[in-house]
C-alpha cells in the first residue's frame, strides 16, 4: 500500500511539477520572493504522511505553479514564489482531498504547522495500512526514545519508563546509572529541577509515565550544556498538548496490592495564547524485605551477623503543572510555567538481627522497629523569552530557573533487647526519636546567543549562573528511663549547611561541508563552595576554576550511513547525600554518613560510533572510552563498636571501555524489535584505609523491546533486561533481570485505550551486593515488590480541532515547546 502511494503520488507530482514549469508570470530579477512550508498528518493517529502530493496554485486564475511530495516527517516545502493569493491541494490515496487558501506577502517566510487530512472511510474498508513508528530515534548528538508508544510502563512512573531506555539501568532503589555509571545529569524539560537534587530516586517515582512525551539521552554533551555528569545527560520531555482549541486527555491505573494513579492534561490554544496544565496523582504501596550477613573476624576470632529487614513502603503523591506561553511578536514569545510535587510517605520496617560466634552460640540479639513518616514539597518556577533578530536565524534567548524542596522526617525507633553476652535476659527496651529537616534549592539563570556564519555554519554562545543551597538539620532525642523522659543526645545532633555559586560561559562553532560536519566548543567555569557544620563550628571553602573543551566531527558514509567521533571532558559534583555528615541511625549495626569535603571528580570521555539507517533495519555502534580522576565511591569500614560505616571518599581514579550496540529492526509491518547490547571493561585503582585497591572487571547489560501489532486496535509488546555481574571499590554487585509484557487494546474511536501490564513476570529483580575490606566480609540482598498487575484506562478529548485545521506558526518557529531545546 505505502509502495502504491509512492508511485501515483510521485506520477502526480511529476505532472503538476511539469505543468508548473510553464508558468513564468514575468517575475523580475529584483523580486521579493515569498516561501511556503508545512506538515502533513494523519488526522486518526497524528502520525506524518509520507509521499503525499502538494501542488499550489495561483488564484484568480487557479492556476498550476508546481508540486512536491512530503517526505518522512510529513513536511513539504515551495521556495520563489510571487507574493498574491493562492490555493493549496494535498492528495494522498484513501484520504479526502484537501484544499485552502492563503495569501503570501513580499518576502515572507510562511510555515503551515501541521494539516490534518481525513481518511476515506469507503477506501480504507478495502485496505488496511499497519505501521508502526520508532520507539528509539537517533541523532548526530543523542537519542530520543518516545515514552508514549511504551505500553509496559502505562501506570507506572518516570522510573518504570527510564528503566526501559536503551543504555539506562534503574536498580530496585530508583538509582539511575548509563552505561554501568551512576553519574549521570537528569534534567526535567531539559532544566535542572529540585526533583533532581535531594532524593530524586523517590521524587521521579512521583512523576507519572503518563505525563511523559520522551526520554533523550546524550552522552557527550557539547560546550552549550552544563559539564556535570559523566557518563553524559538524561532529560526527560513532558508532555505539552499543541492543537488549536481546548484538549485533554486522562488516565486511570489500578495495580495490585493497592497501587493506583491518576493523570490529568489540559490544553488551550487559540492565536498568540497557549496553556498548558496538569495533575497526577499516585498512591502506591509497596513491600520490601532484605537480607544481610556480615562476618567480622580477626586474629583470635569471630563472629557473624545476620538481620532480616522486612517493610512496607506507603507513598501518596500529588504533582501539579501550569504554564503559559505567548507571542508577543512574530518573532518575540514569552512563556513561565510552575511545577509542584507534594508526597506524603510512610517507611515503616522490623529489622531481625543476631550475632553467633564462630560455634554458633548465639551472642546477641534484637528486634527494631522503625515507623519514618515524612513529607517533601517540591517547587519548580520557570520564566522564559525567546526573540529573533532581524535575522531571523540569530536568536537570543533568556531563562530563569528557581527549585526548592523542603523535607521533613519524623523517625521513631523502637527495639527490643532480649539477648547479650551470651545470655537471654529479660527484655530492655529502647526509643529513639530522629528529626530530619532537609533544604535543597537552586537558582539558574542563562542567557544564549545563535546565528549562521558563512556557509552552513552555526556560532553558539552563553553566559550561566546556578546558585546552589543544602540545609540539613538533624536533631535527636532518646528515651531516659532514670528520668522517665526523652533527652536531647547532644553528641549526635548537628546542622549542615552548604553553598555553592558557579559562573561559566561558553562558545562553541560548527559547519557543515559536503559530507563532513563538525563542531568545536570550550566551556569555562568558576565555581565557589563552603560548608558549616553548626554545633561542631567546622567551616571549609573550596574554590576551583576549570575548562571543559568538546569537540565532534561527522562524516557521512552515503544517505544511509555515517560515522562520528566526539570527546569531551566531564566533571561530577557530589550529591546531597554524599556531601552530608548527618548519621543515618535507622539501622544501628550499619550507618551511613556523608563526607563534606569530597572534591569532584572529572572525566575524558571519547566516543567513536557508526549509524546504520535503513527502512526496515537502524543500528548505531558506538566504541567508548572514560578516564576518571579523584572517583567518588562508597567506602565500608568497621569500627570498634562493630558497626558497619558507610561513607563516600574521593578514592583514587577508574577506566571505563566498552562497546555498546543499539539496534531497530522491522521484520514486518506489524512487527519490530529494538535491542541494546552494551559491554564494558572497569578498572578501578586507589587506596583506602585498607590498603590499595587494584580491581577489574568485564561486564555487559542488554535489554530487548518487541511491539506486535494484531489489527483491530490490539497491541502487545514485551521487554527483557539482564545486568551482568559488575564491581565496586571494595567488591561487586551480582546478576539481575526483569521481564515485563503489556497488551493494549485502542477504543472509543481510537481516542482511548486500556492496557493490561505485568512487570518482572518471573519475580526475578533483586539488588545484591557483595564486599569485603579489613577484618570483614558483607553480603546483602535487597527485594522490592516489582511483580505487580496493573489496568489503565487512557482518554483523549477536546473541543479543538483534530483534523484539518492548520496550527499557527509561532512554536516551530521558536521551538520553544518546554521540551528543553536539545
């Protein structure tokens, strides 16, 4: 059917091409032309038409000026065209024709944003047209992944969708890794968010999957993004309705074992004024137990731990979105927009330890009991302008950015004493309570420059503030039986406060010539920081200055392939929780604390990669290479109480090289699959206070996407991970997989739909670790509920128009959609 199309329309436009060379209309040499452009859609599916017949004619007279054929994206285009009126017709088989009118002025650049043509319903009854677009887009700089034709991840979170990205891995406690390293930027809308600062694991778990357009993954920045994380950037793109008039569309999800969601966008538009809105909300409980053995020994002898940790996780999220965008001018537009995520969250968890000796009689043990209720509000404000100058290539634009999270934590501990020293003895008693108030807010402000130079050359450049504040307040009280009353442990309680202010600026230029492209940029960067630590009157400053180059080069093979080589140099800044000596007591045989004076830690990164792009088979290759100074990792050591202490240093330096594959093929229309290999070497050298580590390790991941489509609105698409074994400093993490499969079935006029989704169907994800240092061995193995069912109901609706209507020009011409401008 699609080769059919491609045939008569190429035959028409042909024609209408040929009939259009016979008009002249007596244009002059000095005449101010006018240009026409735009994009063809389907009105059923919003998917662009491919191979559609557009031919323009001159009014009054109708007559034929010329033709052309849309290409993949829909898009066509008429260049010299003589300023009057003019009549446009698409044609494409088994769609109704269609027809407009529209008058061009002297010199105008006029675009069509997007024309919706209706099927024939009499045509299409006789044929049927299966397709299905890509789940993985790549590009010169990064990979975009669309999110909304991910049926596994309907009902779940942002976390459910990241963990079904090529080269992106989630563990079972949210943490975020590419390609096998935990240092990597995420963005919301390509802009830093509170969601990103403190907890950001249980933030994006807030963020429905729903909500999200797409997922884009660039691993080597250029100049013109922040140098923080150093496996590279993941910005994930909300979703931002663009029709004309009022849409929506609404979600509902039910899960197993009391698991439920809600989504709610709202969309209006209509001349220079669009908003935008919109509410989730996620209730979502979940149980979790661990298992952990710890051996201490030394010269004379030895004994064991052993802690069962069993719980139920309670979370109750709201997250609400609105922002406007407005065009003050055909080359001037304005727009803010404000994020709030509000959680509510109930950790509650029994904790089973004993210790036996090396003849296991038992030592000692206990039962603990932690009830943690917190709560966290999260507040994103963004205010943004956009102006073209008079050439309408150099575009200036300005942003300001503020994000604040405010979390309060009210931990009450309990445990039960009924063995020491050998001996069971009548229960002891003990009550703790721990109160945690945690400040994390940042401030951005950018300013960016573009405009052509020479031929098909880009010159790029900025200037960026980001003005960082931590304030972490930890208090404790512990019962006193003597005194029948709680009494502050003065020792324990402390408040850390942290500041940062960076300045940097950066220019960058590139240039296409024949079938090379390149882009060379420099970044540079001042960053000032200091800490205090109240009660115990600590105060440190850290000042570094730093230049981070990138440059990429392109060459194309033929229309089908390509290769690439880029390099650029990274740094990675430690976390809120890395950088926070405040003691985490929940469990008292293993604490961890923060380090305020670790220092970041930088990278070279270099990629070598191939593209393959073919109708029916993509494939990219990609060879990469990191250095690592001053690494960051968790360091485990046992003090003189037998606890286990864990805490960050900069430990010393890492090599990363491996060679990742991703991979779409078609092997029918209704019927494709897209895989990911990724295989790597690690190194890691340094020392710590038990002597030098030396440790290295091959490693590899892959994970495999498949979609069916069965006709009739029937969808079925299935996903499978598997993470092979890969080390620490003082150890290695173990195998882990998952299994998902979803079906979808479209209703309701193709306007709804509902999904059947099952995650981990063999119950298979589990986090295990093992390590080892002076006097110590430690195995741990932590489940979280990953097996869960869940039905969503989705829904489309609107008063707008969804089929014929052509959309104004303004956001194609600013790009300015809230998806980040990557």
């Amino acid at each position: 059917m699609k080769t059919l199309n491609f045939i008569l329309s190429f035959i028409l436009c042909h024609y209408l091409y040929a009939q259009g060379q016979n008009y002249s209309g007596g244009v002059g040499g000095g005449m101010p032309f006018a240009s026409l452009s735009g994009k063809v859609y389907n009105s059923s599916d919003k998917q662009p038409i491919e191979f559609a017949a557009v031919s323009i004619y001159r009014l009054p007279k109708d007559t034929l000026i010329g033709g052309a054929l849309s290409n993949e994206k829909g898009e066509f285009n008429f260049e010299k065209l003589i300023p009057g009126k003019y009549r446009l017709n698409i044609a494409f088989m088994g769609f109704l024709p269609y027809n407009d009118t529209l008058v061009l002025k002297k010199s105008e650049e006029k675009f069509l944003d997007a024309i919706y043509v209706n099927s024939n319903d009499k045509l299409l009854k006789e044929v049927t047209i299966v397709s299905q677009q890509d789940i993985v887009k790549n590009t010169i700089d990064k990979k975009v992944f669309n999110a909304e034709k991910l049926a596994v991840s309907n009902g779940g979170s942002a976390n459910d969708v990241l963990s079904q990205v090529p080269t992106v891995d989630v563990d079972v406690e949210g943490n975020i890794s590419l390609r096998g390293s935990g240092n990597v930027t995420i963005l919301i809308d390509g802009r830093p968010s509170g969601m990103t600062g403190a907890g950001r694991a249980g933030l994006l778990s807030g963020i429905p999957a729903s909500a999200i357009e797409s997922v884009e993954v660039i691993t080597n920045p250029s100049a013109k993004y922040d140098p923080d994380g150093m496996s590279g950037i993941i910005n994930i793109v909300l979703k931002k309705n663009k029709l004309q008039g009022s849409n929506g569309n609404a979600s509902l999800s039910a899960g197993s074992n009391h698991k439920y969601n809600g989504n709610l966008s709202l969309n209006y538009k209509k001349g220079n004024l669009n908003l935008f809105s919109n509410y989730s909300f996620r209730y979502n409980e979940t149980e979790m137990n661990g298992l952990m053995t710890r051996m201490i020994s030394n010269a004379d002898s030895a004994n064991y731990m052993y802690q069962n940790n069993n719980g139920l996780f309670l979370m109750r999220n709201h997250s609400a979105k609105l922002g406007a965008d407005y065009s003050l001018s055909k080359k001037a537009v304005i727009g803010m927009n404000v994020n709030l995520n509000y959680d509510n969250r109930n950790d509650n968890r029994d904790i089973i330890s004993k210790t036996e000796d090396i003849s296991n009689h038992l030592i000692s043990a206990y039962n603990r009991k932690t009830l943690n209720p917190n709560k966290g509000l999260s507040m994103d404000y963004n205010l943004n302008y956009r102006q073209k100058l008079n050439n309408p290539q150099q575009i200036i634009s300005a942003e300001s950015n503020y994000s604040v999270n405010n979390r309060l934590s009210n931990a009450q501990y309990i445990q039960e004493n009924f063995w020491a020293n050998y001996q069971e003895i009548p229960s002891i008693w003990s009550y703790q309570n721990n109160d945690t108030k945690t400040l994390f807010n940042i401030n951005t402000n950018t300013i960016d420059f573009e405009s052509p130079i020479g031929d098909n050359g880009k010159f790029e450049s900025g200037l960026k503030n980001i003005n960082r504040i931590i304030d972490n307040d930890f208090f404790s009280e512990s019962y006193n039986n003597a005194e029948d009353k709680y009494v502050s442990d003065d020792s324990l309680n402390n408040r850390f406060k942290y500041h940062e202010n960076i300045y940097s600026a950066y220019t960058s230029y590139g240039q296409t010539l024949n079938k090379w492209s390149y882009k060379a940029g420099i970044r540079a960067e001042q960053a000032m920081t200091n800490f205090s630590l109240l009660s115990t009157n600590e105060n440190y400053i850290n000042n570094y200055f730093n230049i981070f180059p990138s440059f990429f080069i392109n060459r194309k093979l033929s229309e089908k392939q390509e290769i690439q080589f880029n390099y650029g140099r990274r740094l990675n800044r430690p976390g809120t929780r890395q950088l926070s000596p405040i003691t985490d007591y929940s469990n008292p045989q293993f604490l961890h604390i923060g380090n305020p004076y670790l220092k970041p830690e930088y990278t070279h990164n270099f990629e070598l990669g191939y593209l393959y792009n073919f109708k029916k088979v993509n494939v990219s290759v990609t060879a990469f290479y990191r250095r690592t100074n001053g690494l960051i990792m968790r360091n485990i050591e046992v003090n003189s109480l037998g606890q286990s202490i864990f805490t960050f240093t900069n430990l010393g330096s890492s090599d990363n090289m491996g060679l990742e594959t991703v991979s779409r093929v078609e092997l029918y229309r209704w019927w494709n699959i897209t895989g990911n290999i990724n295989a790597f070497q690690t190194t890691i050298k340094g020392t710590i206070q038990d002597g030098d580590i030396n440790a290295s390790n091959l490693s590899w991941n892959f994970k495999i996407l498949t979609n069916i489509l069965l006709g009739k609105g029937w969808t079925v698409q299935g996903t499978g991970s598997y993470n092979a074994r890969n080390i620490i400093a003082q150890g290695y993490i173990l195998p882990r997989s998952m299994v998902n499969l979803a079906v979808k079935k479209d209703i309701l006029n193709n306007r709804g739909n509902l999904t059947l989704n099952v995650n981990d169907i063999f119950d298979k994800m589990r986090f295990r670790t093992f390590a080892s240092g002076e006097g110590f061995t430690q195995e741990n193995t932590f489940k979280r509920e990953t097996r869960i069912v869940t039905l969503t109901f989705s829904y489309r609706f609107g008063s707008g128009d969804f089929s014929t209507r052509k959309q104004k020009a303004r956001d194609n011409e600013f790009n300015n959609d809230d998806g980040g401008g990557f």
